[in-house]
C-alpha cells in the first residue's frame, strides 16, 4: 500500500498574523475563522513561529491588546514538506511535543535567508488533520 503524503491530508489556505500583532487580534482571527492557530511572520514575511490555543490560555490573566504575538508563539516554527510521509509528520510532533507543522513547498528551502525562512507556507498538518484521515477506512491500515 502507498504511503500517505503530507499534501494529502494537510490543510490549504495558512492563515498568518505578524509577530508585532496584539493576542486580541490573533483571537479575533482565529474565532472568526474557527481555527486553532495562526503561522507568524515577521513585517519581512519571514516565518518566526506559530501561535496555538494554548500559547493563548496562558495569558489570559493579562491585557490581550498590550501582549504582542511574538511574547507568546512557539519560535521557531517546526516545518515538514509536502511530499514528506505522513508517518513522519507523526513521529515529529510526538518527539517535539507540538500539535501542527507548518507545511512548505519542497522549494522552500531555497528561499531562507540569514534571519529565517520566507514565509511560503503550503499548508498546516494539525493532529486534527490526522484525526480526520485515521477515521477513513483503508487509508492507514499498513
């Protein structure tokens, strides 16, 4: 049986934030777009991290308008390729302990610079994209 791809499960259409945004703008993104993280760039459109629900819970207890994105994300952003396994995807966030990678066009590499990566983001690969493809049938019985 064939391997599952990155690209055939990941989600399309990456939502970014700047880091120098308030959490208050990145919880209104997220709730009207019922997601549960955002890619963060730089004003450069380097990629500088991900922003999670989680990273958000934890401030709480402060002014959201006053706390910026880049305070709280988790730097740097973990990527993976599209045509890597899915398996491997696996194996990256349980060893990392994270819940989404960033997904990059294989040229991306080719894009970096000295400060980071360009931001060319494919997709995101969540545990919930895994989720979703553990429950169709004949799809990862290998």
């Amino acid at each position: 049986m064939e391997e599952i791809k990155v690209k055939d499960v990941m989600t399309r259409g990456v939502l970014t934030i700047q880091e120098k945004a308030s959490v208050r703008e990145a919880v209104r993104i997220m709730a009207d777009c019922n997601i549960s993280g955002l890619v963060v760039t730089s004003s450069m459109d380097t990629l500088t991290g991900v922003l999670s629900e989680m990273d958000i819970i934890r401030v709480l207890d402060q002014d959201l308008d006053e706390v910026k994105v880049e305070k709280i994300m988790t730097s740097p952003a973990i990527t993976i390729g599209q045509q890597e396994s899915l398996r491997k995807a696996c194996q990256i966030m349980k060893e990392k302990n994270i819940h989404r990678l960033v997904v990059q066009t294989e040229s991306a590499s080719l894009l970096g610079n000295a400060k980071g990566q360009i931001c060319s983001p494919s997709g995101i690969l969540s545990i919930s994209d895994v989720i979703e493809q553990l429950n169709m049938p004949d799809k990862v019985n290998e």
